[in-house]
C-alpha cells in the first residue's frame, strides 16, 4: 500500500510559556484514512504543522516516511496540508488557483480537480474571495482530492459546508483512497459522521495523546453496562469507569477497559443489558473533566 508512513516520539512544540504538544508518541501506519480528534485547543493543529514539516519540535521527534519532515524537500512535496479553504490565493480565480496548483505539485491531478469542481457546483471564473464559506470548504477538499498526496492532512476541511456536501465529501474522500491508495490524516471535530471512514485514530487531550488505536480495538473495549444497581457495580468491579448515570434504582454505567467473554456472561446473567459504545461518545467520556 503506498502513502507516508507517521511516528512521533516524544513530541514537545511550545510557543513561549504556552506548550501545545506534550511528548506526544504515535504511530500511524502507510496507506489508509486515519482520525485525528481532540477538543478545541488539544493541539491538533500544531501537531499537523509539524507533521507537515511547517515547524520544528522545541524536543521530541517526528518523522514522515522515515525522516524528519522539516525542510526536506522530497517528503515536504509528497505532503499536502489542506485546512478548511484550502490555503489559496485569495484574489486569484478558482480556475487560476488549480492551475498554479497543477504547476507546482508534481501529484496533481487536473482532471480529477475538474471532475471535482463540477460536482461541487463551484464558478471557475470567480475568485477565492467571492466564494461563500461552504464553496471555499468544498474547494479546500478539491484541492485535498485532487493532490493526491502520498500523505494527505485534511485539517477539519469540512468546516464551513452543509451534511449534503459533507457527505458527497465523506463519499468521494473514501472512494479515492480506494482507488488511489495513500496515507490520509483527517481531523474532525464531527465524529459520528466519519467514524465509518478511519482506520485508526489519536486522540489529543490538553496536548498529550490520550489513546492511539485501531478504531475497532477502541470499540471492542466500550461497554455500556444498564441494570440494577448493585448487579452494574459487581459487573464493572476493578474495571476502569468513564460514565455514570443513575435513574432511581437503575444504573448506567461506561466503561472502557478489556472485557473477557466469562465477565460479559456473569454480568448477562445477572440481568445486566450490555450495549456498545459508538466512538463520538467514547471521545466525549475519555476527554471530559470527571473522566481524567
């Protein structure tokens, strides 16, 4: 499978007094569309910058396809950094921006760019600057297809489109990674929507990673636990609780932790009903105040 594979090791980027990454450590493997998620300010951006070569860490290390991504110029043009509009030239035409692009990028793809301003409905003759929030979205993600990259950042791109567009996006998104496989970052905010698209995720909280998994392992371990209250407690004795809820004598209970099959039964048998955990809830429970 092409595309760059990503390490981070121990990754410090302060900015003055402030530090915005926290030896962050992850490993994200080449090929595949995997999730960056993190409340506002966990340091999502900072950390795609400098995945993308836009900074230096203050310590620690990152390395894109092996190296240090910062002033090489193979890896540096294999990465393309698209944020919500894309980064463009603002007075410049939408056709004049995706032409400087093709000129530039040696990944570019002008047809596919043609295809996929058609099908966002965007004006070619009008410039960035004319184009309202959601067009300037749909071109950001034009520009985030179009490149094909062998390390895509998609940061949070989807930001000023409505759920139409953002689902032709989520779809064409998919559909080329299929087709044209290489390794895609996309930070979101709206996890629930893409969940069904990510391989793999890191979580960021105040700077630091709070998890970093297959998202299928990260579900396997959310567990809703609903039934009396004294048999909830027995079920999740010595396992780590992230939620709790109790409505008169019944109790809900999330945890996140590993289950064995023999724990599970004890707690059906007990009449305790067991539900899975979608991911958007599991984000909201393990970056909350009373969880940490």
């Amino acid at each position: 499978m092409s595309g760059y594979p990503v390490a981070a090791r121990d990754l410090t980027v302060r900015f003055g007094a402030t530090t915005a990454l926290d030896g962050a450590t992850f490993d994200l493997p080449a090929g595949g569309l995997h999730g960056l998620l993190g409340r506002n300010g966990s340091g999502k951006t900072t950390l795609l910058s400098t995945l993308a070569g836009l900074r230096t860490p203050s310590s620690g290390s990152v390395l894109v396809d092996g190296v240090d991504p910062f002033e090489n110029a193979r890896v540096m043009g294999g990465t393309g950094l698209v944020r919500e509009s894309g980064d463009l030239l603002s007075d410049a035409s939408v056709r004049s921006n995706l032409r400087l692009l093709g000129d530039i990028r040696s990944t570019w793809h002008a047809d596919r760019a043609d295809e996929l301003v058609d099908l966002f409905r965007l004006d070619r003759r009008k410039a960035v600057s004319a184009l309202s929030r959601g067009q300037r979205s749909a071109l950001g993600a034009v520009v985030g297809l179009a490149s094909r990259a062998p390390l895509t950042i998609l940061d949070e791109v989807y930001l000023g489109m409505d759920a139409p567009t953002r689902q032709l996006f989520y779809d064409l998104l998919l559909a080329d990674v299929i087709e044209h496989p290489r390794t895609v970052i996309l930070s979101s905010h709206l996890i629930g929507e893409i969940e069904h698209l990510l391989e793999r995720v890191v979580i960021l909280h105040a700077g630091r990673v709070l998890l970093s998994d297959e998202v299928d392992a990260l579900r396997a371990k959310g567990v809703t636990l609903t039934g009396a209250a004294s048999a909830v407690a027995a079920a999740v004795d010595g396992l780590t609780v992230v939620a709790t809820r109790d409505l008169g004598a019944t109790r809900q209970v999330t945890v996140f932790d590993d289950l064995d099959d023999a724990r599970l039964a004890r707690a059906r048998s007990a009449g305790v009903d067991l539900g899975a955990v979608p991911l958007q809830d599991l984000f909201i429970h393990l970056t909350g105040e009373e969880s940490r």
